[in-house]
C-alpha cells in the first residue's frame, strides 16, 4: 500500500521534473531571441514583445473565450473519433470478416490527407464548430481504429483459458487481463489523437473563421501582425504542453508503470571519490 | 615510498597524498582573496595593474577554486584511473608553484607585470604536467574535467593577456569566465562525488536501494552551464545569454530533485550540495533575469555564484576527502555545518546588501560577509586542519 506521503512524494518529484522541461524551452526561446536579432520584429518578434502582446490579449478578454470554443470542438470531435474508431477497431479485432471490410477502409481514411477533410467539411457544414468538429473526428478514428483493432486481435487465448481453469471472476479478468493489455495498445494511439485534435481544429478555425484559436490567428495574418501570431501560437503551444504534462504523461506513468524502467538500466559510473 | 627520517614528519604526512596540502591552504587562499578588501572598500586603493574588483575575483577563482579543484583532483584521479598519485617532492613543488604564483599576484604593481603572469599561470600547467605522465597510460580517462580545466587556464591567460594589453576584452570578462568554467567543472565532479555521499547518506537514515543518479540530467546540466560560459564571454549583455542563464537555472533544479531521498537529504553530505545548487541556480537565475531587463546587480549575483555554488560545494567536498582519505567513515562530524553556515550567512550578506540597503554597502556588503567568509574558511581549519596533519587512522599509507 502506498501512503499518501510517499504519493505526495512522487507528485512533488513529478511537478520538479518540469525544470528539465523548462530548461528546454528556455534553450528554444535563446534561439529564437538569436532569430529575432538577425531577422528583425517583422519576421519574428522578440520573445519578450511576444509575451507582452499575449498578456494584453489576456487581458483584453480574447484568449480565454477562444481557448475554451477550440478546446470544446477538439475534445467533442476527439471523443466522437475515439468512440467510433474504438468501437470499430474492437469489431475488427474481435471478427475476421468485420477486419476484412473495415481495415482498408480505415487504411484510406488515415492516407487522405487533414487538409482534405478541412475542405470537404467546411464545403459540407460551412463555416460553424460542427465542421471543426467533424474534421477531428474523422481524423482521430483512424488512428484509434488501428490499435484498438491490434489490442483486441492480440489479447492472449491462453491467458484467458488460464483465467477460466483457476475460475478468476469475470470482473477480474476485465479489469486486470484485458483492460491493462487493451490500455497498452490504446493509450499511445489516444495520446497522438488528442494531441494531434487540437492542431486540426485549429487548422480547420483558421479556414473556416468559426472562431477560436485558429480565428484569431486568421485575423493576425490578415493584419500582418506577427507579434499577435506568435502570441496566439503560443497559445496552442501551451495547450498542447498542458495536456501533454498535465494529463497525457501522469496518466501514462500510471498506466504503464510496468514498461518504464528495466532494471540494470541505471548510471554505470566510475567510482567516486 | 620515503625513507624514515629523511623529512621530518609533519612534513611527510602532508605530503603524503595531494588534497593534504591543499586543502590546508584553500583556506588560506580564502582569507587572504578577501583581506585587502575592506581596507580597498574603506578608502584605500591598490596599485596593482588590475582594478580591485578584479583583483579579488582573479585570487578567489585562479588562486582558491584552482588549489581547490588541484587538490581533489590529484586525490580523486588516482582512485578514478588506477594510477598512483603524485607525493612527496613532487607534491611539495606543485605547492611551491601555487605559492609562488599567490606571491606574485599579492606582488602586481611591485614586480615586472610579465613576470608576475608567469608565475600566475605556472600553476595549471604544472598540475596537468604532474598528473599526465600517469594518466597517458590509464584506460578510464576523465577527459571531460582535464578539457574545462584547460578551458580555465585559458581564461587565465586570457585575464594576464588583457592586463598587459596583448588581448582584447578586460581581466573582469576573463575572470568571469574562469568562474563559469569552473562551475561546469563543479557540475562534472559533482556526478562522481553525489553517488559516494549520497549512499552514504542512504545508509546512515537506513534507506535501501541505490544512489540512482542519471548520467542523462548531469551532462544536462553542464552542457547549459557550458553554454551559459560561452554566450556570457561573447555577448554578456545580451538577452539571449539571459535566456541561456534561465534554461541553465532550470537544468539546475532538475538535477536537484535526484537528491530529494526523504531523511538522508538531511544528511550534511547532501544537504550542503543540494543547497549550493540552489544558490548556482538562484545566481544564474538572477543572471537571466538581469540580461532580459530586470534591474538586480550583476556583480551581487555573481557572488551566488562564486560563494554560494562554488564555495559550499568546496568547502564539503573538502570536507568529504578529507573525512574518506584520512581513513575515517561517514557520519561526518557535527561541526562539518559551521563553516558553510557562515559561508552562507556570507553569501546573503553579499547579494542582499547592495539590492536592499546600497548606502550600507561598505560596512554590510563588504566587511561584514568578508569577515564572515574568512570565518568560515578558518572555521573549516579548525575541525578538519588537524586531520590533514596528522596520519590516516587506519594506518594506511596516504
């Protein structure tokens, strides 16, 4: 049994390990200061100015509104695109038949390119959130499709007859035979799906002018505003670090402790002292 | 191997292994970096051929870090690489070299300005001189250490070469750079020293496992404080070295969160690295925050740097090496906090002054953390002087 001291702990360990990440950044901003003094502000705007600008935008009561409207689109396409593209992937894995039909499907559904969909979408829903939506959706699926198709057409025969020879409840084998190996093939697919929402429905505001991050990023190109670019950039870089290191990593650490570290791995040092 | 009777005792016992005689004249070394400043800060002036400033920066940084860094080296190779160490005659001429260069320096403005850069960077070159022929046959080399203390003594001859006008730049910016080289130093060896007194502390607060230190975050750290060296010798004003010096700072917290290990954190062995990590990454911190507008005093910072990351760090390794190689065995003795509380009280004094209370400068910034300072380094003699004079107490040769 773990304590809650020892949970607080890791999580204090966990939140720490943000100064490596911060160290990082902070490199990647030196090197665009370096860019900014050979271009100049119109190319790239200093890191500084950049910041300035997003605060004031903050302030001014833009970003927020915008974050929640692009945040709503990406996650209610993303969910839509895991139900389905699991669902599917779940038949597919479970029946031969089912993964003939369906597997070349999704194969051409992940090779059209998002851009294609964004065209399609905004010719079929106009310029609204649905077609933001839609667009997340029918590109998060495929992905999910494969793997929940791989997870569910792998889970071990033998394991579940072992289950059945020791008579392990029902709700056991679910929870901790098949639910860990499904998590083990979804989990990564989930993860590039939602990462990769946000950058779509972002794509598909700015064409579309539906509002949010990518609205307000097609009114800066208009105005040849880069400083404001950039902030908005920053914006959906920021959320896209959020849910990496506030959702996606913790989650993974929980879920897949056991393909973290194998053991002899640690430093092979020279003595010390 | 000398024999009986030829030197006198006292005299073969610390010459018997490299950190003896060094780590008797690191404090020293401390005391006098700081002695003339007072009388400097309260109206009189040197006559030297360098500012005072400089003065003081140079013998702290190329005069104590640099006898510091000798002595653990030449005591911590020999274990690294297998080779024997360098004693006895050897030794002695390798202290006599550091002396005459500390002589030289008090010297400047009285003897010829070339000579005394002579005798100044005399030193370095004879460490390496000493230790090469031993370790050109050694398999495990630590390149990585000999490369930035070759880097040192290049900004060494890069401060003489400004003072005597062959070299563009000004000794501050060369001093500068000495000091951010040897904290890359600082952070190279902290990797081989954290495992030893970090298992030690694990044992004495009845932890199991191993030290875990990754290789990953320490080449981490010291390639941004490297970076940190070079942006802040091209372009120290600039705002990109600020966002250098920030991502530094951070590459320092992260390495600080392999020493977060519940009671054995408490343990000097470790609490005393872990604080002067946090002065380097406070110090760079600040750094950072100075380069991209912020209105702190960049010299004020530079002396969290020089005092509370370099100092501390010395000041425990040496008391470290001098607790293992005299034969003695961890817990280290209680009176290991006194001479790095008031190197920390030092510290404080030193940059908070000049930020909160500037008129207060020569008495408060000045007098007060030097007499502090020297306290602590004479503190530090005290406890661990004897050990260094007298045998290891094992019986054991060194």
């Amino acid at each position: 049994m773990i304590t809650l001291r020892a949970r607080l702990a890791q999580a204090l360990d966990y939140v720490w390990g943000g100064w490596g990440a911060a160290a990082s950044l902070l490199l990647l901003v030196a090197l665009w200061e370096a860019g900014h003094a050979a271009y100049g502000t119109l190319v790239l705007p200093s890191p500084r100015e950049t910041f300035a600008a997003l605060w004031r935008m903050t302030l001014d009561g833009r970003v927020w509104p915008a974050v929640v409207e692009t945040s709503r689109n990406a996650l209610v396409g993303f969910l839509g695109g895991v139900v389905v593209g699991g669902a599917l992937g779940a038949l597919a894995g479970l029946s031969d038949m089912m993964r003939r039909l369906l597997a070349p499907i999704a194969t051409l559904m992940l090779g059209i390119p998002a851009i294609a969909w964004v065209v399609l979408s905004l010719l079929w829903f106009g310029g609204s959130g649905l077609a933001v939506v839609f667009t997340v959706l029918v590109t998060s699926a495929p992905i999910v499709f494969a793997s929940a198709a791989e997870g569910v057409r792998s889970l071990d025969g033998a394991l579940r007859r072992m289950a059945r020879a020791f008579r392990v409840p029902r709700r056991v084998l679910v929870w901790d035979v098949y639910l860990p190996h499904m998590l083990s093939y979804l989990f990564p697919a989930v993860a590039t799906a939602l990462a990769l929402s946000w950058k779509i429905a972002v794509m598909t505001e700015l064409l579309s002018g539906a509002g949010g991050i990518g609205d307000g990023l097609a009114t800066a190109r208009v105005q040849v505003d880069t400083v404001k670019a950039m902030a908005w950039i920053l914006v959906v870089v920021a959320l896209l670090l959020a849910i990496e290191y506030l959702l996606l990593e913790p989650l993974r650490r929980r879920l897949l402790t056991w393909r973290r570290e194998l053991p002899g791995a640690e430093a092979r040092d020279m003595p010390g002292i | 191997m000398r024999p009986p009777g030829e030197q006198s005792r006292a005299g073969g016992v610390v010459l018997a292994y490299a950190f003896r005689p060094f780590f008797l004249l690191v404090p020293v070394a401390a005391v006098a970096a700081v002695l003339p400043l007072p009388v400097i800060w309260t109206g009189l002036v040197g006559a030297g051929t360098v500012g005072s400033a400089a003065w003081h920066a140079h013998e702290q940084v190329f005069g104590c870090l640099a006898a510091a860094m000798a002595g653990f080296a030449l005591t911590a190779f020999p274990s690294w690489t297998g080779t024997p160490p360098v004693t006895g005659r050897r030794l002695a001429a390798l202290v006599l070299v550091w002396l005459a260069g500390r002589i030289a320096f008090w010297l400047d403005g009285i003897l010829p300005a070339s000579l005394v850069a002579l005798a100044d960077l005399a030193f370095l070159p004879a460490v390496f001189g000493s230790a090469l022929p031993a370790l050109a046959t050694a398999t495990r080399r630590p390149v990585d250490l000999g490369l930035v203390m070759i880097g040192v003594l290049a900004a060494n001859v890069w401060f003489h070469m400004t003072r005597l006008g062959a070299m563009p730049g000004t000794p501050d910016a060369a001093v500068v750079l000495g000091l951010d080289l040897m904290l890359v130093a600082i952070a190279l060896a902290l990797g081989r020293i954290l495992p030893v007194t970090l298992g030690a502390a694990l044992h004495e607060t009845g932890q199991k496992g191993p030290p875990r230190l990754s290789p990953g975050r320490r080449h981490f750290a010291a390639a941004t404080l490297v970076l940190f060296a070079i942006a802040d010798t091209v372009a120290p004003r600039d705002p990109v070295t600020g966002w250098i010096a920030l991502a530094a700072a951070c590459a320092q917290l992260d390495r600080m969160v392999e020493l977060h290990r519940g009671a054995a954190l408490w343990r000097p062995q470790v609490l005393l690295f872990y604080l002067a990590q946090g002065f380097m990454a406070a110090g760079l911190a600040g750094l950072g925050a100075a380069g991209l507008g912020a209105p702190f005093d960049p010299t004020g910072l530079r002396h969290l740097l020089g005092m509370g990351a370099a100092s501390l760090t010395v000041v425990t390794v040496m008391s470290v090496v001098s607790l293992r190689h005299t034969g003695r065995g961890f817990p280290l003795p209680r009176a290991v906090w006194i001479a790095p509380a008031l190197i920390v009280a030092a510290t404080v004094a030193r940059v908070a002054v000049p930020e909160i209370a500037p008129e207060a400068m020569p008495m408060l910034g000045v007098v007060l953390p030097s007499a502090l300072w020297a306290g602590g380094f004479l503190a530090w003699l005290a406890v661990f002087g004897p050990w260094l004079l007298a045998p290891r107490v094992d019986g054991k040769p060194g």
